[in-house]
C-alpha cells in the first residue's frame, strides 16, 4: 500500500450515520458512489464532455471507513484513448488508504454517441 495519495484530490466528504452497513462501517456501495463520482469529475474535465462510466474493474475494500472520517477520493489519468480514458481511484481517510479500483470512461454527446476525447 503506498504512504501517500497518487493522483489529484478529485473529492472530499465526510462519512455520516445514514451511510453505515448493519455492523456500524461505511457501506462499501457509499464508498464506490464517491470514487464514481470523483474520478467522473476528472474524466469530464480532462474529456472536455460529457462521459459516462462504462466498466469498473478490481474494487478493493483494504480497511473500514468509519462515521466521522474524512474521506478522500484520488484519481489520475492512466491512459486515454480515441474515446475512453482509464482512470485508478483511491480513497484514503485521515489514517490511511481505504479502498482501490480502476474506472473505465467513455466520452459521448447528449445523445449518448461516442465522441472523441479532447486532446490533453
């Protein structure tokens, strides 16, 4: 597990009550919609459009989140392609690295058609 965040900051919040499993823990699905939402704001940036995620692959739960935590949302531009982008994310909270996975883009128009992701 590396010591500091790779990427840029793209999200931050704090993990409330109303986001808890049965067991008192952050529900993971929480966790998943804001590495969603995070690395879609670097995507939609970096795209110049709009994007929609496409495929999420290697998802993992490293440590708990816990009510109260700040959780942070990393992500970086792996690679870009004509019309998709792959996009790791992590999440860390004040104490360490919770959870990874790598995002999948596409960039469409308002009818959702593929388009060309703008040049960096």
């Amino acid at each position: 597990m590396p010591e500091q965040p790779r990427g840029e900051l793209v999200i931050q919040t704090i993990a409330m009550p109303m986001d808890t499993n049965p067991n008192g823990d952050i529900f993971g699905g929480w966790v998943t919609s804001q590495m969603d939402l995070g690395s879609g704001i670097l995507a939609a940036k970096t795209a110049k459009a709009r994007v929609v995620t496409v495929a999420m692959e290697g998802m993992s739960f490293l440590q708990p989140v816990r009510v109260g935590d700040t959780v942070r949302c990393y992500a970086r531009i792996e690679r870009i392609g004509r019309t998709s982008m792959t996009i790791p994310v992590e999440v860390w909270v004040t104490r360490y690295m919770t959870g990874e996975e790598l995002r999948e883009f596409i960039t469409c128009d308002l009818r959702c058609a593929t388009c060309k992701v703008a040049p960096l």
